[in-house]
C-alpha cells in the first residue's frame, strides 16, 4: 500500500522516520492488523469480519492495550513489550 512518495534524496530519511516511529508502536497489535490484511486477499466478506472480531479480542486482552490504557490516562508515553 502506498501512501506517500518522496523524491529520491528523502528516501532514507523518510524511511528511517517511518522505522523508527513504527518501532514505538505496539508490535502485537501491528502483527494483528498484519493478518488482517493479508487475510482479506482470500477471505469473505463474513469470514473476514469475524476473523477482525477475534483479533480485535485478542488485541484487547493484551498487556500492550492494557499499557496503552494506562499511559493515555497517566498523560506518558506508552512502553509497549509485544505481548
């Protein structure tokens, strides 16, 4: 999926931009969203939809969500474990 373009001599900054922002992110969280989307390409539409309830479940009882939760109210920023 693109979404951006960037001349040639952006590239490398750009992309070390996106890495490193990526790497603050939750990593379980984005390995669900993963799936999804590369589940779609073969999917139903209702196979699809309760695929994304599952993992949407699965996303929700993590320690990542959990930590998300608590850094938003505690106004920090999150330190996310994979899990």
């Amino acid at each position: 999926m693109i979404w951006q373009s960037v001349a040639d001599e952006q590239l490398k900054a750009e992309a070390e931009k996106l890495a490193k922002h990526l790497a603050t992110q939750p990593t379980y969280g984005l390995s669900l969203i993963k799936k999804a989307i590369h589940a779609a390409a073969d999917n139903s539409l209702d196979d699809q939809l309760i695929l994304e309830r599952d993992l949407q479940r699965l996303a929700g009882r993590s320690s990542d969500y959990k930590e998300g939760v608590q850094a938003f109210m505690q106004k920090r920023s999150p330190e996310f474990k994979g899990c």
